[in-house]
C-alpha cells in the first residue's frame, strides 16, 4: 500500500474559487455561509480590486462592510473626500446622503477608469460637500489623465468643472462650447430649440 500525503485544503483558496465561480447572490450566499467571516476577509486580500468591487456589486451591504473597507488605503479616500464616519468598516447606508456620494466616488477613483462617467454628482449634498466633490473630480482628472464625462443640470457646477459643454435638447447634442462662453450664448442655445 502506498503512503499518501493528504494535504488540508486551503480555506483561502476555497474561498476565492467559490467568488470567482460566477455564482448568484443567493448560492453565493449560500456557499460563503460554510466559512468563518474572518476567513473570508483575508481571502478578500488575494482578489483583483476588479473582483473585490464587484463582489461588493454582488452583495452589497449585507456581507460587505463597505467598499472603502477593501480597497488599498481607504483612508486617504476617507481623507481626501472628507467622508464622515467612525471607520472604514461602517455601512455605507448608515451614512449622510452626501457622504454616501462621496463613498460612490470612492469606489469608482479605486476601480482607476480611463473614463469616468458621473450623472448629478452633487444632488442633494451642501454647499460645502459640492465643492469638494466638483475638486475631487478635477483633481482625479488631472493626476490620473482620466476623462470624466459629467451630466448636471447645474450650469455652473459644469462651467467651474468642465472644459467644454455640450448642450443636449430633445435627445440630440445641439451645440459644444467652451466652458469660459458667455452665459448669454449658453442660454440662447439652449432655447433655440425649444418648440
């Protein structure tokens, strides 16, 4: 009879394979039940941040702490965006709504995009939170050369932000301009197609 050595299975490696197994929520779920949380959270460690932001997609808040959590240094986010919270384990959900926005932005700058594609960023947040949201765009732009394409209906927010604006009416691109134009000529474009 032969010797054989029997080697334990790797929890990490277990674990990662059951992530990487482009399971559903719920089998996920299921089969990440089998493991100690502790576990799973140093297995977290061994994922792309591709597969860390989307396994975070998959389970939001009820597995996943919060995404600044996994991300190589969530303080400097936590920092740099001035997010309120007691530590960067805590729910987003629990979170101001302005806070919140800044927790979205956080998790898009750590997937590092080349382009960036941001709707209403400053909806709902003060005065205060709006400016530092609108830097933190133009500064992850700058320093990372990355193209952020904003959607506001703010056109103030967008002429202190953006390098040129295009005016969208009736689902057609109307007009680009620069965004040092006149107000005038911004407002005559944009009622020129009004009917």
């Amino acid at each position: 009879m032969e010797n054989k050595v029997l080697k334990a299975p790797n929890v990490t490696d277990e674990i990662i394979s059951v992530i990487r197994s482009n399971l559903d929520k719920d089998e996920l779920i299921e089969k990440l039940n089998d493991y100690h949380e502790n576990d799973i959270a140093q297995s977290l460690e061994y994922l792309t941040k591709q597969e860390r932001l989307s396994l975070y997609d998959i389970l939001g808040d009820e597995w996943v702490s919060d995404i600044l959590a996994y991300v190589e240094e969530p303080e400097q986010y936590i920092d740099e965006l001035k997010i309120k919270c007691t530590s960067s384990k805590q729910k987003a959900r629990e979170l101001s709504g302005g806070n919140q926005q800044k927790v979205c932005l956080a998790k898009a700058f750590a997937l590092q995009p080349r382009f960036l594609f941001v709707s209403e960023p400053t909806r709902g947040i003060d005065v205060g939170a709006k400016a530092l949201v609108l830097d933190a765009l133009k500064k992850f732009n700058r320093e990372n050369g990355v193209t952020v394409v904003m959607i506001s209906s703010e056109l103030e927010e967008l002429r202190t932000t953006c390098d040129r604006i295009a005016i969208v009416s009736g689902g057609r691109i109307v007009g680009i301009l620069p965004a040092t134009e006149s107000s005038e000529t911004f407002g005559a474009l944009m009622v020129s197609q009004v009917k």
